[in-house]
C-alpha cells in the first residue's frame, strides 16, 4: 500500500514545523543575510582546498545557472576564487578566500550556538527522544550506520517500550503472529521490571550510531536455571553477528551470576536463531506437541546449555 493524502500532509507539517524550529524562515541563517542554501554552498567549499564547480552542483543538486550566479556574488564579495584548472581549461576550480572561511567559521559557531540554546532548553528527557527521532529518520531516509560497528549497552528510558513495539511489528511481518504475542511480549517486560534482581538478572540493546538494532533478557527461572528470552535482530543487521554478541553475553552474564545452565524456548520456525544457539553452545532439548498460539499453529522448543 502507498502513502496517503495524510501521510504526504503529516511530512510537509513536520517539514514547515522543522524549518521554524531552526529559523531558516527568517530573512538570512543564523542571524546573517546569508540563505540557507548560500549557506550550504560555503559549508560545502569549506571541506576542502578546491572544489570542481561541476562536482559542487551535483553535490547540492543545484541549477547551474543559479550556482553560477550565486557564485559570482561570492567572488564579487571576496568570499571566493574561480579558475580554471590546470590540467583542464574546461573544469572550473572555486576555492574560498580567506576572508570566505572566516564567514564559514562565523556561520559554523552561529549554527553550533543556535543549536545548542535549543538542546539546552530540553529536560534530559526530552533532549534524548529528540536525538533518537532524529537519528531514527537519518537511518531511514539516509545512511544506515553499519551493524560492523554496533556495540552492547544496558536498557535506557524507552528501551522497553521499543522492545514490545519491534517484537510485535516484526512477528506481525514475518510470521503472522497476531497480538496475543505482542501482549506477552509486554507480560514478559513488565514482570522483568517489577521482580528485578540486579545481581541475577540483565538486558541489553545493539547499537549502532544511535539506533537500535536488537535485544535480549536474562531473567532468573529458579535458583540454578536461568532463561534467555526476547532475543530480537533488527533485519537490517542480520548477518552482522548482532544475535551471536546479544546471546554470548547474555550466557557470560548467566555463568558470572552463579547459574548451573541456561535455558530458552523458541520455536522450529526460528531457524536462523537455532543456527545462533547451536554456536553459542546450547542443544534442543524439548520438542513440544503443536499447539494453537499466536493465532498459528506452534511448534514449541526448549534449548538448553550447561555453564
């Protein structure tokens, strides 16, 4: 299904909303009568000695006549220099003056002012679900940070509201699970919350440039056994050895704790996860008799390892 009348509205909303925000609606950025595309122009020049004009507007995706003509009120203003290159007579060179990169500098800590009054102005809260959102949609519409790079960290505010929502969302996607896991999901987070035991029980999220990539619990079943459970994978970072580093430590923990063994149930239809296990040590023990669950019909399993 594609996007509604009401999806396109709710992003030109934020996007007016946003332009606000950074007061780019104004007469010139940051309080100079510079446009915030003549802005992005000079930030550009900026990251290097020389830049091929050509190279600059494909960059920007800028009109060549409107660059050329923006460039010539640089150069008329001496914030800049055009040449022709060495090499070739029919590649133009712009480099900024000296007196370009101290408009540079000026707009750079202006920027990086602006910036931080706002941030400053949010409770420690608010700033961080600020800095999420915002890393959330630069991975969706930009760069996704490599999962190569993801590390492990304990559970945040918000984590376990995350922790349900991608649980249901991807069994929901990927096997049609309907909304009685979901709220066992939510079962499981709340009692890990309202019975724990710091010394005995843990849970961590990958990360990766901010953004969440999965998740795991170990939680005390008794004295001697402890249990694995909601171990999730972004799909995006599959492949990547997120699972593996979320289930090693997750079996370090268990071992330091003072478990004998640890245990997990899943299901045969996780065979990806079964892979994950089975290097990490653990074996089937159980194979349930199929029941109706999840509004499917399951095949329980219980794995087991001794530590």
């Amino acid at each position: 299904m594609g996007a509604t009348d009401e999806d396109v509205a709710a992003v030109r909303t934020f996007n007016r909303f946003y332009t606000g925000v950074i007061g780019v609606l104004g007469e010139g950025l940051v309080r100079t009568r510079h446009s915030l595309t003549e802005a992005r122009v000079i930030f550009e020049l900026a990251q290097r000695p020389e830049t091929e004009v050509l190279v600059l507007r494909h960059a920007l995706e800028l009109d060549a006549g409107y660059l050329s003509r923006m460039l010539a009120r640089f150069e008329s203003d001496g914030l800049v220099v055009r040449e022709r290159a060495a090499d070739d007579a029919r590649r133009q060179i712009v480099r900024l003056t000296e007196r370009g990169r101290k408009v540079f500098a000026m707009l750079d800590e202006r920027s990086r002012a602006e910036i931080r009054d706002l941030l400053d102005g949010l409770p420690g809260d608010d700033r961080h679900r600020l800095l999420a959102a915002m890393r959330s949609i630069h991975g969706v519409l930009g760069d996704r940070p490599s999962p190569a790079g993801f590390a492990l960290r304990p559970l945040r505010p918000g984590d376990l509201g995350w922790v349900v929502q991608r649980n249901g969302a991807l069994y929901d996607e990927e096997c049609g699970w309907d909304r009685t896991y979901e709220a066992l999901v939510a079962k499981v987070v709340a009692g890990y919350v309202e019975d724990h035991d710091p010394e005995r029980e843990n849970a961590w999220i990958a990360e990766a440039g901010g953004v969440r990539l999965g998740a795991v619990f170990c939680v005390r079943r008794d004295d001697a056994v402890a249990q694995l459970r909601l171990l999730h994978v972004e799909p995006e970072a599959r492949g990547a050895g997120v699972g593996a580093a979320l289930v090693a430590e997750c079996v370090r923990f268990a071992s330091a704790a003072g478990y004998s063994e640890i245990m997990l149930w899943t299901t045969a239809l996780q065979r990806p996860a079964h892979r994950v296990y089975e290097r990490a040590g653990f074996a089937l023990e159980t194979e349930e008799p199929p029941v109706r669950r999840f509004g499917d019909v399951i095949n329980g399993q219980i794995w087991r390892k001794k530590l």
